[in-house]
C-alpha cells in the first residue's frame, strides 16, 4: 500500500478496508483480518491499524465480538458511502470550486462536461 502525505495513515488504511467492503471483499456480519494480520498486510506499525479500527468502529462501519475479531456492521456500505459523500461535499467542492473560478471556468461549462459523461 502506498501512503501520500495528504491524510493521516490510520484514515488511509480505513479507507482502504472500507473500499474492501464496498467491493464485497468483505460483507455484513463478516469477519475481517485482524489487526496484526493488516498491519503485516500493509507493512504498518499495529497500533496505526488499531487507530484504524476504532475509527471505523465508531463511525460504526465494524464491530467486534469478544475473542473472535471485528465483523462488518449491517448497513456498512450506507455508512461509509455517507462518510464519503459528506468528506466530497466538505473537501473536494470547495477546491473544485476554487479552480474553476481561478480558470474561469463557468457552472454551464461544468454541467455541460457532467451531461458528457
């Protein structure tokens, strides 16, 4: 796993597990590695994954069963795609907006661009 300077490496690795999990890799009330087997995975220090897992326990994307390890939560797809759009609508708008208005380009220009894909 490559880690960019942009985002804390406990959120990246999150986002990367949350991808898994949106791509069915791992499905509701399904086990997910544990954390000594992800930070082996991605070569990181365990405490940074376990950072990782609590802040997807609390944003209850995961839940963990005494002994047996950290199981996806039902409803985890929702959660995190509502993670993801209010994290797009907070951080990327805004510095989409900004370059546009710095390369002059309009909100018609834009609409037209989306209604060609």
């Amino acid at each position: 796993m490559d880690f960019t300077g942009k985002k804390a490496i406990y959120l990246q690795i999150a986002d990367y597990l949350c991808d898994e999990i949106l791509t069915d890799k791992y499905k509701e009330d399904e086990r997910i590695p544990s954390v000594r087997e992800v930070a082996s995975m991605v070569e990181v220090n365990s405490n940074t994954v376990m950072r990782s897992f609590e802040w997807m326990q609390n944003q209850e994307v995961i839940f963990t069963k005494r002994g047996l390890g950290y199981f996806v939560s039902k409803g985890a797809k929702d959660i995190i795609r509502q993670i993801r759009r209010r994290e797009f609508i907070e951080e990327v708008i805004p510095d989409i907006i900004r370059t546009m208005q710095t390369l002059g380009i309009s909100k018609e220009e834009l609409l037209k661009l989306m209604g060609d894909q």
